[in-house]
C-alpha cells in the first residue's frame, strides 16, 4: 500500500517483492532438526529396485505440488497486486469464506455454531474496514479500475483461501511429514517457482526499464524505497512460516481467522504510532474481531474438553 501511495507504479514488482525474500529462509536450513527414523515418507521395501521405484514416484508427486502450488501462489500475487493498484485498500474480506468453502470439500472441515459465528463476525469486521478505507481514498480510480481492482480483490481471495487448503491437503496427503524442515522446503519450492514466473512477466512486460526512474521519484527517498522493499519481502516470508506453522498445528482455517483477527488492530497501532484518529467503525470493527477471535478458541476448548472426557472414559472402562 505504501509503495504504490508513495509513487510505485510496477505491478510486476510490487508482485514479485513478497514472493523474492525467500533466500533468507535458506539461513533456517542451520538449524539443526530431530530426525525421526520411524516416521519416514517412503515405506520400506523389502526389493532396492521397488524402494527405488517408490522414492521416483513420491519425488515426482512431490516436484508437481511444489510446481502447481507455486504457479498459483503467482497468479494469486499478481491478482493481489492489481487490485491493490486500483483498490485502494485491498482488504480480503472474502477470503475467509473461500478458505471456508475449499476446507469443507478438501480438508473436511466440520463448522459447529461457534466456528460458523466466528466466521461471520471475522468476516463483517474485515468488511467493515474496506468500505470505511474505501470512502476516505484520496485517490480518484474511474469506474472501470474500480471494477477491474474489485474483481482482482475477489480472484486474490479466492486464490489464497484456495492455497491455505491445498498447503494443507498436501501435507497431510501427500508429504505427511510436519516438521520444520518440511515447512522450508515447502515455503523455498513454492517462492521459488513464483518468483521464477514474476520475473519473466517483469522483463517480458518491460517495466523493468522505468525501475530506476520511479525509485529517483519516490516521495521518500531512494532508501526509503529500498528499505520499504527490503521490509515488505522480510515480513512476507515470516508471515508466511507463522501461516504454514499454524496450518500444520491446527487448519488451515485457523491460520486464516488468525489473519483476519489482526486487521482491526493495524488502526490501533496506527493510531498508537503514527497519531491516526481513531473512530467508532474501527472500535466496532475491533470489537467483532476479538468476538470471533474468541468464538473460534471456545470451539477448540470445548473440542479438547470432549477428548479428554473420551480418554478418560475409555481409561475408566479399561
């Protein structure tokens, strides 16, 4: 948002930045992990042909959802970049039912009464930000920008809450392996093949060409441009382990409510750092936040009191 407010204009590299920070994450493979022997991806063969057969057909199946997820990961960015171009705030307020509807059909999602309520409140704070951000746009979009960022605003929803439910189909289908290292391998695959992408639509589009004239032209300096890069492909890539750490422990529709919970709460650090007023819709936006925030966490409470009560029964029993 604040590159294209200060004076960015390429949507090929406000794409591409969240997407290239994901070398620093090969810093993370120093880390050394456990490894547990008894729980690998292949099983055994008694025959090294068939093991080696096994391994080859895993790897491929591997190699396609790394290359399929990456090709959506990229549309989905540039989907998120055009919109935010035109859009002022692009605030997915939508995701959080597209994520719902692709969990229901590939990870089985079950919605009680506190989730579903959940959702809704998440989803009506998230909303009622975009209309209020909306209205105070200083920016003059016509009609069919408008349109356009609009549609693309729908479309990035979609996709992201279309790749929360498949990064999580994947790992328990497919890699059923949850450890660290299967995080990083996910995150530089994927990052890896986007960026690959983005980069040909840079060049091919030329917009590389006028890079160096926008960076002259930002109204907050040549550092200023750097570091709002630099600051934007860093946060990403953390963001994203923190999303795919969540997918694993819980859902991947959790990981999304999370999200969505810290919305509202931008305008009160905003309004904290930067001296922003802060209104009624934001205290109200707020207000449904938390609500559904704690509507989802009384679910997970009542889960877990029903399975304690279970082991119990069946320890009782025995």
């Amino acid at each position: 948002m604040l590159y294209y407010n200060k004076g960015g204009n390429s949507k090929w590299l406000a794409t591409l930045v969240p997407l290239v920070g994901f070398p620093i994450l090969l810093l993370l493979y120093v880390i050394p992990t456990s490894r547990n022997p008894s729980s690998p991806h292949i099983e055994a063969h008694p025959l090294p042909q068939a093991q080696s057969q096994s391994q080859s057909f895993f790897l491929k199946r591997l190699a396609f959802v790394y290359l399929s997820i990456g090709i959506i990961l990229a549309l989905d960015c540039y989907l998120y970049s055009l919109g935010l171009l035109y859009l002022p705030s692009l605030v997915c307020s939508s995701q959080l039912a597209f994520n719902a509807l692709f969990s229901s059909f590939l990870n089985a999602q079950k919605f009680t009464p506190c989730i579903t309520n959940s959702l809704v409140l998440l989803t009506i704070s998230s909303t009622l930000l975009v209309f209020q951000l909306n209205s105070q746009n200083p920016k003059r979009v016509s009609k069919a920008k408008y349109a356009l960022g609009f549609v693309c605003t729908i479309g990035a929803s979609a996709g992201s809450g279309l790749l929360l439910s498949l990064t999580q189909l994947c790992f328990r289908r497919i890699i059923k392996k949850e450890t660290f290292r299967a995080v990083l391998d996910m995150l530089v695959c994927q990052s890896l093949v986007a960026s690959a992408i983005i980069v040909v639509g840079l060049f091919g589009s030329g917009e590389w060409e006028h890079l160096g004239r926008e960076m002259d032209g930002y109204e907050l300096g040549k550092v200023s441009y750097v570091m709002n890069l630099v600051g934007i492909a860093i946060a990403c890539k953390a963001f994203r382990i923190g999303m795919m750490g969540l997918i694993l422990d819980m859902s991947s529709l959790f990981s999304n409510s999370i999200s969505a919970v810290g919305l509202p709460i931008v305008p009160i650090l905003a309004a904290v750092f930067f001296g922003e007023r802060m209104d009624g819709v934001k205290v109200m936006a707020m207000i449904l936040a938390i609500w559904g925030f704690v509507s989802y966490v009384y679910q997970h409470y009542l889960d877990d009191a029903k399975l304690k009560s279970q082991r119990n029964s069946v320890g009782g029993d025995e």
